[in-house]
C-alpha cells in the first residue's frame, strides 16, 4: 500500500469516529489529538500576520511627529482635524503619516508618578530612535526638558522671516550651561488651542535638537500661525 494511500486509509478512519461522536466529544478528541498541530498551524498564521503588517507599515511614511505633554483634555479628536487639516495644507498622500503621541504626563516638581516615569521613558525612547520631532507642552516641562539640551535654538533654526514672526512670542529657558536660549513658541497667539481643545495655559511648542523632519516642523509651524476661525 503507497503512502498516499495509507494517508487515505487513515483519513477515512478518523472521519468515521468524529461522525459517531457528539459535538463535545469531537471537540474534546480534536483538541486532545491534534492540539499541537492546531498550534503550528496558528503560530505559522500568526507569523504570516505579523510578515504582513510589517510589509504593510512599511509602505506608510511618516511626515511629521509630536507629543503632546500635561495636557488636561483626554480627548483628542481636535488634534486629529488639526493632523487632518495640515496634511490637506501639504497636500500630503493617503500613506503619508502624522504621527500624534498624548495622554502623556510629566511632573517636573520631583514627584514623577508612574505615569510620568512612562511618560519620560516614551519620550526618550521616541527621539533615541529619531521618531519625534516636536513636544507641545507647558512652560515648566518645557524648562526642564531644555536644561537636558532637548530643544532647538530657534533663532538659528528658524527662517529669517518666520523668526522676525514669532519672536515675540518665544519662550527663553536656560540649557545644562546656563545660557538662556529661545526655544519655545508660545501657541497662545494662535489659534492652535481653541481648534485642538487642548488644555494648556500657557501653551508652547519645543522643536526637538536636530529634527529628522525639518522642513514639515517649519510648514507645521508656518500653518498653526496662519488658522482661521
């Protein structure tokens, strides 16, 4: 007898017992005899999942991303329209990403709770990997996060028309040298939070040092200093 036929013989063999059996007992023999098959056979569906999500991400580009920071308002739908809105505004793809990183605290008063450990802990591990380009938050975590050198001079940064814009409106905060450097741009003089909701008084945005994403970080800025009612 070939193999083909001994599978066949067996086949017809384990057919006949399910068919007498009842559905509690088929269930109990299929799982009892076959578990390890069913798992392989799940395992190797799983990995074809993943395979696929990763080809598929990788597909998207990300144009732009942010963190919000201590920001009162759980929801977010306001900064979704926004990402929304700046995307049209530069005419950006289906694929093309805006990536918006909330409900993240800080406590800069030396009483971190878990949440803000978390909080820190995504932060650093986002601009280790390049992955954040800009932090709007308050005044006291912008402070602190430039006395760890995390922001960017904007008046060096900043085109020469843009600077001359904003300038009255910036934010001065010591680095690790002690040397005050203008590194915040106060949202307060746009619109940004009466379209977002966002609950943050004053309310400023730090442009992270050495931004991957440079050119969307001044389009970003250039559309938030232009929203209308």
């Amino acid at each position: 007898m070939s193999w083909k036929e001994k599978l066949k013989e067996e086949g017809q063999k384990e057919k006949a017992k399910l068919k007498n059996m009842s559905w509690q007992d088929r269930v109990w023999y299929i799982w009892e005899y076959y578990k390890i098959h069913i798992a392989v056979i799940g395992i190797g569906f799983l990995f074809l999942y993943l395979v696929w999500t990763i080809a598929y991400n990788s597909t998207f580009t990300t144009r732009l991303s942010y963190a919000v920071v201590n920001d009162s308002n759980p929801e977010t739908a306001g900064l979704e329209a926004l990402d929304q809105a700046f995307k049209a505004y530069m005419g950006y793809g289906k694929k093309d990403k805006v990536e918006l990183n909330s409900s993240l605290r800080i406590d800069t008063d030396g009483r971190a709770s878990e949440l803000g450990y978390a909080s820190m802990a995504k932060i650093s591990a986002l601009v280790a990997s390049d992955d954040l380009d800009m932090i709007i938050t308050d005044e006291a975590t912008i402070r602190y996060y430039m006395e760890l050198g995390a922001f960017i001079d904007l008046a060096q940064f900043l085109p020469a028309e843009l600077w001359q814009q904003v300038k009255d409106h910036v934010l001065y905060a010591e680095d690790a040298q002690g040397q005050s450097v203008p590194c915040g741009v106060d949202l307060s003089q746009t619109r940004f939070c009466e379209k977002t909701g966002v609950a943050i008084s004053p309310c400023y945005v730090g442009i992270i040092t050495d931004p991957v994403r440079s050119d969307a970080v001044i389009d970003w800025l250039r559309f938030v200093l232009e929203l209308q009612p």
